[in-house]
C-alpha cells in the first residue's frame, strides 16, 4: 500500500513526494534522496529510521515528545523526578537535581527494560481483570435472562391456574344452578299436572251435566244434580287447598365475596421484585500479584496437601433417621446439607455448626451443585432436576429425564448430572440438554460426579473405580485399589487431584491428577462412619466431609512448604 506520508524537507521547498522513511527523533517523513543525506549528516547519522509502514503502527499510539509546560522538544531525563523535561524545564524547575541527564542516554535499551516488561504485565493483567469482569457480566445477563423467562413462565403458569380455577368453580356453580333449575322445574310440573287432570275432570262433569239436562228425566236430574253438586264441590276444595299454598321461584346470583374483591380491589397480578446486591469483583493487581503467588507444582501440590478440622457438628433431626446423600459450600462459606430419606428440605448452617433454616424444595433431594452465592442445581432421585433461587425460592428451570437422575456437578455455566441408563448428561443453565456421554456412564453404579476446567470425574462403586475423562468423553485414567470398596462422594481441587470418601472403608482418599499415586487423608479414627458425599470449595479451600447418619466435617486444605 503506498504511503501518503509527505517528505518534510521537500514540503519545506514546496515539492510534494511521498515519504519511505520516518525519523522518530525528528518526527518527520523522508523520500529516498532526503533519507540519504539525513544519514550522511554527523549531527543526524545515528538518528532511528524505520519506514512509513511501521510508522503507521504507532502513528497513534500516545506518546508526548513536547514538555507540556514550554511546548518544546523534551531532551532531557530527571531520574529523581522520574519525568522527561525541556531545556526551558532545567532552570526553573531541576536545578537543583543532581540527576539530569540527556533522554538519549536515559532512553538505551528501554526496550528490554524491566519498566517496559512491568508496563506489557500491567496491560496483560488489566486485560485478563476485564475478561473476566466481561465473563462475569455476561453470565449475569444470561442468568438474568433465564430468570426473566422462569418469572414470565411462573406468571403463565400462575394465570393457567387461575383460569382452571375459575373454570371449575364456573363449572360446580352451573351444575348446582342446573340441579336447582331442575327441582324448581318439577314442582312446578307437579302442579300443572294435577291442575290439567282435574280441568280434564270438571270439563267432563259439564259435558254430562248438559246431556243430562238435555235427556235426562226428572229423577235422574233431581238425583244427579245433588251428587254432581258433591263432586264440584270437593274438586273445588281441592283446588282451593292446592293454589292457597302454591310456590313461586325466582332464580337468582349473588357472587362471592372473594371474587368480587378480586374484581373491584385487586389491580395487579402480583409484583415484580428485582434484588439488588453489590458485588465487589477483586481486582488482581499485576505486582501483587507476581510477589505474593508462589506457583506449586502440579505434583507437589499432592504431596503437600494436609487437612485441619475446623469444625465438627452433628446435623439436627427429629427423628434422628438421617440419609446424607448429598452436601455443598457456599460462597459465603455456609454450608448445606443434603437429606435424601424424605425430608423436602435442603439444611444450612453456617461453618461453625449453627443450623441457619431449612430450605423448602420440591421433593427429595439426592445431590446439589453450587451455581453462585443465591442459585443451587437440585437433583431430586427421581426424574427430575430443578435449579432454585435460596433467596426467594423461585424455580428459575426445570427438566424431566426418562429415568432417575444422582449426582450433579457445576462448572463455567454447564451442569452436569448422572441419569440412569443415559449417562453423564450436560445441560445450559436454561435446562437445555447440550450432550449426553453414554457407554460405560450408562450401564449402572455411578452415582457421584464432580467437575474443572476440562474433565469430568466419577465413581463407580459396582467395579470399584474412579474413572476421568474429557469434557466429550475420552478416557483420561481409571483408578482403582484395595480400599476402594464401596466409592461414593467425589470432588476435586484446583491442581485436579482428586478427593473420594470410601462408605465401607470409612476413609478419604486423595487421588494425584495423574490417576496413578493416591494417599489415604482420613479414617475410622478421624470419625468416618459410612460417609457417603465430599465437597470441595476451590475458592475458600474448605473440604466438607458428611457421614451418611449426620456427622459433619469441615476442614481448611492447607499446602504446607515442606514436607
């Protein structure tokens, strides 16, 4: 592409040629005649040429070579000010600085000085706190969509049960005004009936009385007229007695008063609340941050791990029946508790043993996955699994699997969740089911699942193993020893070393992220009695340990510095 860079000598002299070269101690454009005598000139020969090309590149990049104070040239370099100055600078502001030098020689091998290497660090880790500032706006805004769309269903559903609410009592009143109608009906049928027959009967005494009269004899009319006279007379207190206490029904409708409070004080469907909280989102500062991490080998990340028991408590019940199946860390480093034997409850309590509340669901819990500080992925044993605000209680999804659904696993907006003859299943946060990982996941005895970055990790307590694999399914390793007899809860640490808690060994287990060294961390003595889940808090390294009657252990996992 051909430059439109002008050379400034020749546009001194009003000759227009295009520049090749730029001096960026002059800043100022040459063409191929002017470049030549600019190099053979002694007080410019060492001045840095590059071409009109890579001058483009940093044509914008915002670099000052005038003093902001004098508007002239900076040349100068005052170390214990740490500024580039003018001539005009020295006299009145640095005469007194026993470090000024010229910017030249302050200037050599900026390239490969540590200010430069700190400067590409800072961008690098501002750069790497926005992207993760982005990531983290952009899962709000898809969790605030998911939550939008679950309070939008929640009101359709709301109004689909009103309506069939209303239709039914719509319905029983209709069937009660029918049978009413009826009744009312048939009375007045009862009536007209029994006034038909007896007109019937008078119209024929008349007709017999004419004839009478007409043919008759003497005797007969005497004799007929006296007991026909009887007869009219009964017919008539008959009647008499019947319309002296006839009935009138009026039907009519008074509508209850529920429904009409409904109609004349209700004037919203319900309320829309929006919480509001404030995240301080850490900031990781470069310096910081490269003087305080001491990076651990993988490897020695295992040998170094150790266990200290926080707090121990037993998990209140009533009837003391427990079946801790499932259990997880939240944020705030409050614990909560699983109870697979009936109870429709998930229990908190804080880390240090206090029950909080009990947590309504919507049937039995068998496992959770911790999606932020307010939103847990349920796995109910059955055929379903919800994801639940523990705020508001709010269902934000819901799915439905053909078979029974166990352990589930959360990792970078993915669930993942063990369903019986199917097998690993992986979700979005909408409950859209995104892959299935099948084959030997299918086939029965897997029941726990935890998750990182890039594998997937479960125990199979029928062939008394641990299997790894990738995000799609390929084998990474399989573990299995002597003292894995009956392989539950499962969880992993940063480094992807693996822990496993043992039902009938009564032990926890560390496996190395290889798969081929494991270490035995807490036993019987330790106070495992049929511990059945694990959860591991990366961020808060708190290690939670639940026994399937209703121990609890936290633990902080401390690397120590030597062995």
């Amino acid at each position: 592409m051909a430059s439109n860079i002008l050379c400034g000598p020749c546009s001194h002299v009003n000759t227009h040629k295009h520049a090749q070269k730029w001096c960026t101690n002059c800043e100022e454009g040459f063409c191929t005649d002017c470049e030549q005598v600019h190099r053979s000139m002694k007080v410019t020969r060492n001045h840095t040429l590059i071409s009109t090309d890579d001058y483009r590149k940093i044509e914008h990049v915002p670099v000052n070579l005038k003093c902001d104070t004098h508007d002239k040239k900076v040349d100068l370099y005052c170390k214990t000010h740490d500024v580039a100055i003018c001539i005009a600078c020295f006299p009145s502001l640095h005469k007194h600085c026993s470090d000024v030098i010229p910017l030249d020689e302050a200037a050599k091998n900026a390239k490969r000085s540590t200010a430069l290497d700190d400067l590409v660090d800072s961008i690098k880790v501002v750069l790497e706190n926005l992207k993760d500032f982005i990531k983290n706006r952009n899962n709000a805004m898809k969790n605030l969509e998911i939550e939008e769309q679950s309070v939008r269903k929640s009101i359709s559903e709301m109004r689909a049960n009103v309506n069939k609410h209303l239709d039914d009592l719509e319905n029983k009143m209709l069937d009660d005004l029918s049978q009413r109608y009826e009744n009312c009906k048939s009375k007045y049928g009862e009536v007209q009936k029994y006034l038909n027959k007896t007109e019937k009967e008078i119209k024929l005494l008349q007709e017999q009385t004419s004839q009478m009269k007409l043919v008759g004899s003497d005797l007969q009319v005497f004799l007929g007229t006296r007991q026909m006279n009887k007869v009219i007379h009964n017919e008539v207190q008959s009647v008499k007695s019947m319309t002296s206490t006839l009935q009138d029904y009026k039907i009519g409708f008074e509508i209850h008063q529920g429904i009409a409070s409904l109609l004349e004080n209700v004037d919203n469907f319900g309320k829309v609340e929006v919480e509001e909280t404030t995240l301080n989102l850490p900031f990781k500062e470069a310096k910081v941050d490269q003087a305080q991490i001491v990076h651990t080998p993988i490897g020695q990340s295992f040998d170094r791990t150790r266990l200290q028991l926080r707090q121990k408590f037993k998990i209140k019940d009533k009837k003391n029946r427990m079946n801790v199946r499932g259990c997880g860390v939240l944020p705030n480093s409050h614990v909560l508790i699983v109870d697979y034997h009936g109870n429709k409850v998930i229990m908190e309590y804080s880390d240090d043993g206090k029950h909080i509340r009990d947590i309504p669901v919507s049937g039995k819990p068998f496992d959770l996955a911790t999606l932020d500080s307010g939103r847990i992925a349920v796995s109910y044993g059955g055929n379903t699994m919800e994801i639940l605000n523990i705020n508001n209680k709010m269902v934000h999804a819901k799915v439905t699997f053909r078979s029974s659904c166990w352990g589930i696993s959360y990792q970078n907006g993915h669930i993942y969740i063990i369903v019986t003859y199917e097998g690993i299943v992986e979700m979005d946060m909408s409950g859209k089911i995104l892959r299935t990982i099948g084959g030997k996941y299918a086939q029965g005895g897997i029941f726990h699942i935890t998750t990182t970055n890039d594998r997937i990790y479960c125990t199979d307590y029928y062939k008394k193993l641990v299997h790894c694999c990738s995000m799609t399914g390929e084998d990474i390793w399989t573990f299995t020893d002597q003292a894995l007899v009956d392989a539950r809860g499962i969880s992993a640490d940063v480094d992807q070393n693996v822990f496993i808690v043992d039902t009938s060994s009564n032990n926890l287990m560390m496996i190395q992220h290889d798969g081929k060294v494991s270490k035995t961390l807490l036993t019987e003595s330790d106070g495992l009695d049929k511990p059945v889940p694990v959860h591991y808090n990366r961020d808060k390294k708190l290690l939670l340990v639940c026994n399937v009657k209703g121990d609890a252990f936290l633990y902080s996992v401390i690397r120590s510095e030597t062995e």
